[in-house]
C-alpha cells in the first residue's frame, strides 16, 4: 500500500513543498518537489491570505506536476509568534497495596498533566509527553516497576486558532486536506539532529526569513519549544535602513558581505552593491553592514538565552546547539550562537542519503515534516516513536 | 502653489508678487533656545526670534533678539526639571508673556527638543495661541535619543500628538537617525548640533522661498493653502553638493538622506514643498528636472509649493530642501482577510495595546513602566498614532503587528535601538 504525503511549509521567503510516497509504511521516497518565492507572509504569519495561497498552491502544483501524481493528504508546518508552549506536570499516587504502576496510575498522571485548559482562542498543537519519573527517578515505562509516586510532564504546544485556521484553509482552496499541523521547530528539529543527539541533549534553532523556531531536547525529547519573531528579514531590513539601499540590494549584501560579528579587519573595506559599477552603482561600506548585522544577532541570540534560561546547563545538552534555516548560512553565527548560549554549536548535519538539491538548511522543516509522515504521528510523542530512526536511512535517497 | 501643474513655466505665471510677511522663531526650553540660537537668518530682517524657558541660565547663553523667561514662580529659574505636567502648566498660565511676541507673526516656526518639560509641555501650548491669533505654525522638534529613558521617549510622543493638533505641519527629527548620518567619533554634543543645523536648514529654506528675490518665489497665501488641513506624518530631508554638478549631485544627496530613509507607503505626501538654492549659474531647465523627479519620487497628486533662489555666496553649490505632509486621516489596515473570517490584522493598534498588555503579564516588565502614556496617546486619537515618529523606523514591516519585546518593537532595526553608530 503507497500513499503519497506532502509536506508544506508556508515559509516567509519561500513556499516549499515534497512530496513523499511512503511504501507500506516502512519508507520513504521523496518523489516531488516545489519551491516558489512567498507573498503575503511576514514574520512566518499571513498578511495576506489571497496573495499567499495563490503562490501555496502554485508550488503544491509544481511539486506535483514533478512528480507526476497527486497529494492524498498534508502535513503543515506553523511558525510565528502566536505559538506558545507550557510544561505540565501529572502525578498520580500509586494505588495497589503492593506499589506496582499499572495502567490506570498512568492514565491518571497522564490526565492531569494535560487538563489545563487554554483561553477560548487558544488551541494545543502538540502533547509531547516527556520522561516519566518514579519517585523522582526517570524511568522510560513504568507499567509493572515499583514505586509509590508517578510522575509525567507535558511540553504542550499552543496556537492561535484563528491563525491556524486560515492555514488551513489555504490547503482547502486547492482541494486538499490537511491530515497533520507540525510546528516547525519540530518538524526541524527531528531532521537535524539525530536520535543519539536528542538522547544527549541538543538545542536546534532553525533561524528562517520570518522567525526563529527552536525547540531543545533532554532525554530524548522536546522539553520545550519556542519562536522568536526576528529572522533574516529583519537583518535585510536592518541593512536596507541603516545602509539606504533598496530591499532587494539589501538582501543580496546580506548574503553576499554580511557575518555575524564585525571584526577590525573589515575597517574600510567598500563593496559595490550592485557590482555592475553602471549608474545607480555605488560603494558601501561592508563594516556597516556586519555592524548592524552583527547588533541584530546579538540581540537574537540574547532573547533565546533569556527563554531558554535555565535550560542551558551543558550537562544535559551534551550534542550543543544545531542551527539550521536559512539563516544558518550566515558566516560566523556559530561563533556567536556559541558564545551568547555557551554551548559548542555547529551547523545542522542534514542526514546522508537526501539528494544534494534538498540538503540546504532551508529545506529542514519540510524535509523534518515528511519525516512525520513515515510514521503518521501528530502527536509528537518520542517514546512512541521508534521506528523513526531506523527508517530514516532509507528514507530520501531514490 | 499649483494643483498637477505641467511645468515650472506654469507655475512662473502664477506668481504674484508677494508684500513681506512677519515670520517669526520662537525655541522653547533648553533644546529649543539652542535650536533658535543657531538659525542664520542673516538675510532676512524681517524675521524676530525669541528664546522661552524656566532655566535662566540656559537663557542667559541664548542669543535670540528676545528672551522670555517663565516660571519663576515655580521653579526660580531653575527649569521644569524635566517634568512635562509643570512645564505644560507654567505655560499656560504664562501665555501672556508669549502671546504679544506671536500675534503678529504671519508664520510662526516653534523650535522644541521633546523629551524634557518646558519644550514639551510648553511647545503646544505655544503652537496653540499662536494659531489661534491666525498664524501658519511650522514645528520643528527632535524626538530623544533611543538610548534616553523610555521615561523621555513617551513624553515626547505625547507631545508629538499635541503638537500636531496645535500646527500646521510637525516636523520631527530623530536624533536616532541623526546619529547615523554624523560620523563616526561625533559625541552626542556634536549630535545635537547636527540636528540644530539641519532644522536650521530646515527654517532657512522656507524663510528662502517666501522671501520674494528668488528665482521662483512662493506666495505666502498658497504655502497658507497648502497647509491648511491638519497634516499628519510629515517628511523631511535635505541635499546638499558642491562641485561640477551641483544640483544634480544635490539631488543624490537629497534621495539618500537619512530622514527621508522611510516606508514607501509614507513617502506619498498630500503636501510638497521643495526649496532648491544654487548659485548663480543655476539654471530653469535643471531646477525643472529636480522637481519632475522628486515629484514623481513623493508619488504627490496634491499641491506643490515650489521655490527655487539663487544664492551668490554659493557659487557652485546647490541645496535642496523636501518637506512633505500627509492628511491626518486614518488609513485602513492593509491586510486582506481568509473567507469567513474576522480581519486578519484588526488594526495595528489594537493588536499592540493587545501585545502590550500581555507583555505587562510576563515577568520581566520593568521597562514597561511608561508604556501605558503610548496607550493614552492612542485612546485619544488612534489616527494620530498612527504618525508617531517611531513608525518610520519599521522599514519593511511598517504595516504589521509591532513586535513587543521587553518595551521594545523588534522590527525597529537593533542598531537603532541600541544607539549604534553606522559608519556607512
Ligand atoms: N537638537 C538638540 N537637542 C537637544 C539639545 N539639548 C537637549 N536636547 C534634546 O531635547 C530633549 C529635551 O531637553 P531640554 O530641551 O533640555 O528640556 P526642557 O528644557 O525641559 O524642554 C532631550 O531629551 C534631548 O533629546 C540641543 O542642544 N540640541
Ligand atoms: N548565505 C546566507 N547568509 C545569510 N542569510 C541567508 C543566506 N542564505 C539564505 N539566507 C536567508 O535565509 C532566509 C530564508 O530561510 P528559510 O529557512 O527558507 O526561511 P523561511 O522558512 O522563513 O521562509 C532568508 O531570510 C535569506 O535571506
Ligand atoms: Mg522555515
Ligand atoms: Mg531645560
């Protein structure tokens, strides 16, 4: 039994699409693939819902037209400052005389940690449920150990239903629906690290055009998840303003000349913006555009330590930080990352067997969501996820 | 003043030839004596100034024709101590000494530095009283420091609010983007001066046009016209060169000032008033390119005030001066909306109040303190808002929800709000 999955990403730069022909649930073959320039999305949310499923449903087309065959269901992702997240903890007393968890123990301490309630516009994305402990110790099943209290936490996922909603109706216009809504940080965060790499402990930023999506794992899972709404659009238009240059000049400064710190070899240095040195050319200062890039990913990466606050004790992040997006090109943002969140860090190893075309850090959240979609899970939820690594070899090569 | 003229020679015939109007400068507190002290107007003998604070020591080193001080009731000659209700209220019980210097001006130029008390609190007031008495008032402020406490930066937006109620146009400078245009070891001192000499150039250029000996002069009557409506965001911006081509470079000067480094959407002014000043070699054929591109540049279908005037001590130099005025009307939120659905964006200002408020829940709030005076400004007139100073700063993200972190909008560039300087 085949059934072919898309992954969409309705990203600030680009609108991304693949399609995946899972074989019987045991792998997976990327058998599409569109990309289209965006509109109509800024800081990863729509502003404007025509301009932006036009441009959706163009690359939905294209990846389909690519691979010859039809969508049967998608798995979205959803980045933006509407999403939140809250731990909660379960616990429930363990109730037969001879202190052995059975099911109903887990059940209850299960139930408790996710029956906070969210205000009438909120509504959960993701449970994703993290070790339990018996008596303060962690233990990866209870069922049948001893013990008198029984312990779980919840990383919840909450969003704006409005915001979420209008995405989905973005897939509906084309006729489609949507089987599974992922947050991007997850999405990312399953294909740039690997499952030995969450077991350590490992953060993973996907630092995009719209936002930052990062989620952080301890033993194993996403014990918390988050977005920061400033991306590489914000150092396009930080350039733009601080350099008076066009947008469009802007960004390609940005590629071409922007790093992450401003160091004192570049005093002097000029760069041409538009290189032709035709009218309208003219030289900029390339230490202007690493200083105000180099403000702006400062301040990014003390707003994450801020969040993360807490989080950050190298002994249980023991893989360090994996950046990812396409903002992770950015020369030099290792070294900063490093430094303002004081764990080594290093750009996202995208797993081998994806074909060169896809294997750019841009692609992560879509590559992450067809990941979920081998095994059809929602609910992230690691504990219950074991085939995902095995399969994962498998997965895109062709 | 020409509604969609077709050239300049149009505009020739319109000219009338204009009988003196009394201009007069009046700075108010310690920023605006400064302001009023550095003017130039050498040229022009009609034009009165005076300098108003509390502090009588800032007075006594202001060199206007007049000095007025108020206040020592309360303050005995100390100045407002940077309270704007007690600057506000000295004021306004002290109109009476203001009032006799502005009646008789035509055209009334207010000079504040917001932020403090007696410019803040007393600038409105000022700008009220004389257009009461029938002036045209134009105000020129700098808006503080992003690094100055928030404490200051509210103050000056509420005042920025009253002042555009009192004036014909406001024209507000921001010290942040100043900062940007001075050079690289230039200390805040030498900011200032940098912002007194452009509002200078500012003053000068207007004073210029309706002097009557230029090239092309300007009628009083139609600068009157121009900016009767009450404008809302008002642009501003200032080219200057030497050399070979000196208007044409002037012009690049002009398209890459700071000031005028704003969203499209708000460089589309109702109103346009343009000065260019050259020497004598300055001719119609290149003044008339300057103005077909700078129209088409403001994208302006409303008026025009024009003015071109030679000036012999700039022998092959050229100056151009932009000042640009949008009808304060609300605009209608720019998002389009899913099928079915309530609007996207509500407004940018509900979506910030919103944003405020649930930022005050968060722990760190403490440097929201004088957040809700913003929220105060908009309950009052939520179109007015909608032209704080601060908005230019957004860039590209202009029409989206503010980005509250901390007290701060994140889509304000980082370098801004961190005081940074750029060496371009
Ligand atoms: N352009 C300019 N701005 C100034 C000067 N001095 C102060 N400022 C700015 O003006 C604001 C108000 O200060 P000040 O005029 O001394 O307060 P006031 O006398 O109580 O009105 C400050 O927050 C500064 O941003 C100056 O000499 N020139
Ligand atoms: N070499 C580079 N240096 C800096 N930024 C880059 C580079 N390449 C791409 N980017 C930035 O990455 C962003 C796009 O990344 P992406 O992950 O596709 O974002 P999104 O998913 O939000 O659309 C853009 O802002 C782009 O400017
Ligand atoms: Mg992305
Ligand atoms: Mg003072």
């Amino acid at each position: 039994m085949n059934k072919i999955i898309a992954a969409v990403e309705i990203g600030t730069s680009k609108m991304k699409v693949l399609l995946g022909e899972i074989r019987s649930q045991q792998a997976l073959n990327v058998v599409g693939f569109g990309s289209i320039e965006s509109f109509g999305v800024k800081k990863g949310e729509l502003v404007n819902f025509k301009v932006a499923s036009e441009q959706v449903h163009l690359a939905i087309d294209l990846a389909e037209k690519s691979a010859g065959v039809q969508a049967e269901e998608v798995y979205l992702s959803v980045t933006g400052s509407h999403l939140g997240g809250s731990f909660n903890l379960g616990s429930a007393r363990v109730s037969s005389a001879d202190n052995v968890v059975v099911r109903n123990d887990v059940a209850r301490a299960i139930e408790e940690a996710k029956r906070k309630e969210l205000l009438d516009d909120r509504i959960y994305v993701h449970f994703i449920q993290n070790p339990f402990h018996l008596d303060g110790r962690p233990v990866e099943d209870p069922l049948n150990l001893q013990g008198s209290l029984l312990e779980v936490g919840y990383w919840s996922v909450d969003g704006d239903e409005k915001v979420i909603k209008d995405l989905l109706h973005v897939i509906n216009g084309y006729g489609l629906e949507v089987g599974h809504v992922i947050a991007s940080s997850l999405a990312s965060g399953e294909i740039a690290t690997s499952r030995a790499d969450r077991k350590a402990g490992a953060l993973v930023i996907d630092f995009g055009a719209g936002a930052t999506d990062y989620v952080l794992y301890r033993d194993g899972c996403a014990a918390k998840t988050g977005v920061v709404p400033i991306g590489g659009d914000h150092l396009t238009n930080d350039i733009s303003m601080g350099l008076r240059v066009d947008e469009r000049h802007a960004e390609s400064l940005k590629k071409e000349h922007g790093r992450a710190f401003c160091g004192e070899e570049d005093d002097d240095l000029r760069v041409w913006l538009i290189g032709n040195k035709m009218i309208g050319d003219r030289d900029v200062s390339r230490k202007a555009i690493r200083q105000v890039v180099a403000a702006r990913v400062e301040e990014l990466f003390q707003i994450l330590a801020e969040e993360l606050e807490g989080y950050l004790e190298p002994d249980h992040l023991g893989s360090g930080i994996h950046l990812t997006g396409g903002g992770s090109l950015l020369p030099g943002i290792t070294e900063v990352a490093s430094s303002a969140l004081g764990l080594p860090a290093k750009r996202a190893e995208l797993p081998t067997g994806i074909v060169e075309e896809l294997r750019n850090p841009e692609f992560a959240t879509v590559l992450g969501l067809l990941h979920f979609g081998l095994t059809g899970q929602s609910q992230v939820n690691p504990v219950r996820s074991k085939g995902i690594g095995r399969a994962l070899a498998k997965i895109f090569g062709r | 003043m020409t509604e969609g003229f077709d050239s300049v020679d149009d505009m020739l015939r319109n000219q009338s030839s204009p009988e003196r109007i009394r201009i007069r400068v009046i700075g108010v507190g310690g920023a605006g004596c400064n302001l009023a002290s550095g003017l130039r107007l050498d040229g022009f003998g009609e034009v009165a100034t005076a300098g108003v604070d509390a502090d009588t020591k800032s007075l006594s080193e202001c060199l206007t024709s007049q000095k007025i001080t108020i206040g020592r009731r309360y303050t005995r000659g100390l100045g407002a101590g940077g309270d704007v209700a007690v600057g506000g209220k000295i004021m306004e019980e002290e109109i009476q000494c203001v009032r006799r210097f502005v009646e008789g001006a035509d055209l009334l130029f207010v000079l504040a530095g917001l932020g403090g008390g007696i410019g803040s609190g007393g600038a409105p007031v000022i700008a009220q009283c004389a257009k009461d008495a029938g002036a045209v008032v134009f105000s020129f402020v700098t808006t503080p420091f992003n690094f100055e406490s928030e404490a200051r930066r509210s103050v000056a937006e509420d005042a920025l609010v009253d002042l555009r109620k009192a004036s014909n146009a406001v024209i507000p400078l921001s010290n942040d983007l100043l900062l940007q245009h001075a050079t690289a070891d230039e200390s805040v001192l030498e900011c200032f001066a940098t912002s007194n000499r452009w509002i200078g150039r500012g003053v000068r250029s207007i004073c210029e046009m309706l002097d009557g000996s230029g090239l092309v002069s300007v009628d009083f009557a139609d600068l009157k016209a121009a900016f009767s409506r009450r404008s809302g965001r008002t642009l501003f911006g200032l080219g200057r060169a030497e050399g070979k081509d000196a208007l044409g470079d002037a012009l690049k000067d002009l398209l890459l000032c700071p000031l005028l480094h704003v969203p499209d959407a708000s460089r589309l002014a109702d109103t346009l008033l343009i000065n260019v000043t050259g020497g004598p070699g300055l001719s119609m054929t290149a003044v008339n390119e300057v103005l077909k591109t700078l129209q088409e540049r403001f994208k302006s279908k409303g008026s025009i005030v024009f003015g071109a005037c030679i000036d012999e001590n700039m022998p092959d130099q050229a100056e151009i001066c932009v000042i640009g005025a949008s009808d304060l009307e609300p605009k209608p939120p720019a998002a389009d909306v899913a099928p079915g659905h309530a609007p996207a964006l509500n407004s940018a200002e509900t979506r910030y109040a919103a944003a405020v408020a649930s930022e005050k829940g968060k722990p760190h709030d403490s440097k929201l303190q004088s957040r809700p005076k913003v929220l105060h400004a908009m309950e009052r007139s939520q179109s007015e808002f909608n032209f704080v100073d601060q908005e230019n700063q957004r860039g590209y993200f202009d029409k989206t929800e503010r980005n509250v972190h901390g007290g701060e909008d994140l889509d304000v560039p980082t370098y801004l709000r961190r005081g940074i300087k750029i060496e371009i």
